[in-house]
C-alpha cells in the first residue's frame, strides 16, 4: 500500500489540496494578519507600524473595503507624510475594535 502525504483532505479548498488560510504562507512568510497578532506587544517594548494588506503590481489601492487602508500598529495616533508634507492624521478603530489593546488605524 502506497500512503501519499496531503497537507489536507482531498476536497479542499481550490483542488490542491493546500490550506491557505492562516498568519504564514506556505514559505512561512507572513501575511498582514500576522500585524494583527504583533500590534499585541506593549510600545515600550518594541514600536510597531506594519501595513494590513499588501500591494502588487495591477492591484487598486484598498483592503477593508472600499477604499479602506488597514495599518497595524501600537501607537496612539499616525500622522502621514508624504514628500515631508502631512497627508492625514488617524487613530485608532476604537469603535470597531475597542476590546483590543491596540486596534487597527483604518483611513480612507
């Protein structure tokens, strides 16, 4: 008898049989939910600023939803700068995400 190794059921997902979902691909480089799990860590030990999506080429700009920009991060408020003028201040989704410690800034 012949046993084949499959990282999941037959059936899964888009017939590959691979399972996509989760905080790592499958070369265990992260994925932007990975921020989520980061922005955990206290400031005063490590300050974090990471996107919550990713942009490639031919992509349109957006990521929770129309015209939505999810960033990861533990500050307390982001100021923006592009080309050294302010382009936007945001705070955190408190709203939205309250019961975490540090939520995600979501600007348009």
């Amino acid at each position: 008898m012949r046993v084949r190794f499959t990282p999941t059921h037959k059936g899964f997902g888009s017939g590959d049989r691979i399972c996509y979902h989760g905080v790592s691909d499958i070369f265990r480089i992260p994925k932007p939910a990975a921020a989520l799990y980061k922005i955990a860590v206290r400031p005063r030990e490590e300050i974090v600023l990471e996107p919550g999506f990713i942009w490639s080429q031919g992509d349109k700009s957006g990521g929770g939803g129309p015209g939505l920009v999810p960033v990861c991060s533990n500050c307390d408020h982001l100021i923006v700068y592009i080309g050294g003028q302010i382009k936007r201040e945001v705070d955190p989704d408190r709203k939205d995400y309250g019961n975490l410690a540090h939520p995600p800034f979501l600007s348009t």
